[in-house]
C-alpha cells in the first residue's frame, strides 16, 4: 500500500516499499497552467532531501523541483520528455522521478495530506 506525502513547496512523495515516486501536487499544476517542459537528474543521480532536482517550466512561469526525499534516482519518467502535459491531465500519476530512499525516517518530516491541504487553503487567500 502507498502513503503520500508532501513538502510546503508542493512536491509529493508517494511511498511504496522503499521507493518514493516524486512529482508535483494537484495544486501546483493547476498554479502552473500548461506544463510544456521538464527537467529531470538522470538514473543514478543523488538527490537530497530538501535539495533541488530539476525544474518544471509552464508557459506562465518556472519553478525548481525539491526532493522530499534522500536517495538514488532508480527511473524517470520517460513519458514527460516527449509530453510534458501528462502532469497537467493527473500529477499524481505521473510522477516525475523514482528514487530509492537511502532515509526513510525523513518521511517524518514531511506533510500529511491533511496538513498539505491547509497549506493549499491558506495560499488560495
């Protein structure tokens, strides 16, 4: 079964096992409109938790990606090279980055959906 977590930055970490699907919030991609490109670490790559790791541009801004999450990338999502708007049609499913947490205890400091949801709320007004 799969747990979801989020950074006030708007990127999830959905966690299955020890590998965490990392990508960005509902919320995000409605903030960002039409997604028309990202960028991502090969497989392999570090990342750290809090750290950024690439960056998804829209055709009304762009942003840095922050990894939730300590670990190795272990696949890319391939798909968003040639059709970045998959993240617009469902974020949550198209996930960004695959990693392997090298911390798992890092989750800890990360949001639940509830609390991720206040921040949405909050950032609305």
């Amino acid at each position: 079964m799969s747990k979801t977590y989020f950074l006030k930055s708007h990127e999830y970490a959905r966690v299955e096992g020890n590998i965490a699907y990392i990508g960005i919030s509902k919320f995000a991609a409605e903030q960002l409109g039409n997604v028309v490109y990202v960028d991502m670490p090969e497989v392999d790559d570090k990342v750290e938790a809090g750290e950024e790791f690439g960056a998804i541009e829209s055709v009304k801004a762009a942003s840095d990606l922050f990894s939730p999450v300590s670990g190795v990338v272990v696949e890319v999502n391939e798909d968003l090279v040639d059709n970045p708007r998959l993240i617009n049609e469902d974020p949550e499913t198209n996930w960004i980055i695959k990693v392997e947490m090298s911390d798992p205890a890092q989750l800890d400091d990360l949001l639940s959906p509830e609390a991720y949801a206040e921040v949405c709320a909050a950032e609305k007004h």
